[in-house]
C-alpha cells in the first residue's frame, strides 16, 4: 500500500519558469517531509525538508509547501535550471511513531527542464 | 571520496545462490540504513543500525535476509536462496544523527542485483 504517492511519472517545463511537484499521503501520523534529487547511476540526495509544524519552507530556488488538511505537499523550483532535470522523490516520516528511522518513499517524478 | 561506498555496484547471479554486498558509511556517521528500489518504484526501507545494534527492520525484511555491522563501521546486507523478485537496486544510507535530531541521510550510489 502506497502511503506517499506521487501521481505525475513526469514533467517537462521551460528554461527559466516554474517547476512545480506535487505529492499526496495518506497517513495522518506523518510528521515530517523530505525532497530527494537523484541523477541517473547515483544514490538520492536530500534537497529539502518540512516539519507539519509549518506550512512552507524555503532554500534558494527551492520551496516545499505543505497542506495537512489535503494531506498535499508541493516542491517549487523558481527559476529552472537545465541542472534540475533529474528524479525528485518525495518522502515522509512518522518521526513519533517510528523514531525517524524509516523513511517512505513516493514513486519519484522525472523533470526535464528544457533548454 | 568520502562518501557512501557500496560494493559490488553491479551483481549478476542465478536463482538459488547466495549473495552479499558491502557498505562503507561516512566515517563519522553511527547511523546506517539499508533501502532496496525497484524499477519503477521509490527506495523501501530494509533495516537500520545505531552503531552495531539493528534497532529496525521492515517486514520486507524475509528470514532469507541478513544484514550485520559488527564494528559499528561497514555494514554487510546477505540475501540467502535468491528469487528473482529479489532483483533491485540496494540502497545504503547514513547519517550523523536521527531525522528528529536534524539528521540528513547520505545515500551511496547502490548495489544493482540480477538475478536470473
């Protein structure tokens, strides 16, 4: 059962306008979320993260936005870059319940960002 | 480099046989984990060791699977009788501290597992 879904496979935007990633959840007890970045032949690298206690977060050109009553996150990249196509994986932790050591994954949206 | 190390990056067997792959954490991280990924699909969570102590392991865990790290250093993942639902990327991560404390997982690049 997927508790951390992302329902667009992939998204191709323009050089220079917004990127926009969309995630959906399903557990309520989850408390915590993360972005993933992995590049073809490399393990994920953390991007950026949000705590439920907030409903935005900001780190350059990126910001996640978090909606607990639709249970909806977003990822915002403004403006892309070339560089930013890759896999974006969106992740999340009950960090009460489990202790932070398990992590759940979404199924990852491939960005191509277009010359 | 000195980052996740995984090994072999690449494992080719046959049904049946036994496999084992090797992870070397960042120096200083006391925290390791173990994820598996399959085509199409984001990482799972396999297990997860505080120094040498498995403090957690997922029910995707089967009693064919063992994972060690006896020095509280390298970690080694063993799957026993390979089925060829086991063919999957193997994802080692680690980290300094817990997601709670602020912690960030640093992922190597994974062990890819045929089995035929």
């Amino acid at each position: 059962d997927q508790q951390v879904k992302q329902n667009s496979p992939s998204l191709s935007v323009q050089e220079g306008r917004i990127s926009i990633l969309n995630c959906d959840y399903t557990n309520s007890m989850f408390d915590y979320f993360l972005w993933y970045k992995k590049y073809p032949a490399e393990g994920p690298t953390f991007l950026i993260s949000i705590s439920s206690i907030k409903d935005k977060n900001e780190d350059g050109r990126f910001t996640v936005f978090l909606n607990k009553s639709a249970k909806h996150l977003s990822l915002h990249i403004v403006p892309s870059q070339p560089g930013d196509s890759a896999v974006y994986f969106c992740a999340a932790s009950a960090l009460r319940e489990t202790g932070a050591n398990n992590l759940f994954f979404g199924t990852g949206t491939r960005l191509t960002v277009i010359p | 480099d000195t980052g996740v190390s995984q090994d072999p990056r690449h494992k080719i067997t046959k049904r049946g046989q036994n496999v084992t792959f090797r992870c070397d954490p960042i120096s200083e991280h006391n925290r390791l984990y173990w994820y598996r990924q399959t085509l199409g699909q984001g990482p799972e969570f396999l297990t997860y060791f505080q120094n040498e102590a498995q403090l957690e392991k997922s029910r995707l865990l089967s009693d064919r699977f063992s994972a060690e790290r006896p020095k509280g250093s390298f970690s080694t993942l063993e799957i026993q009788r390979t089925e060829q639902g086991d063919s999957a990327m193997y994802l080692c991560a680690s980290s300094l501290a817990g997601l709670n404390d602020g912690g960030e997982l640093f992922f190597g690049e994974g062990s890819r597992l045929t089995v035929l």
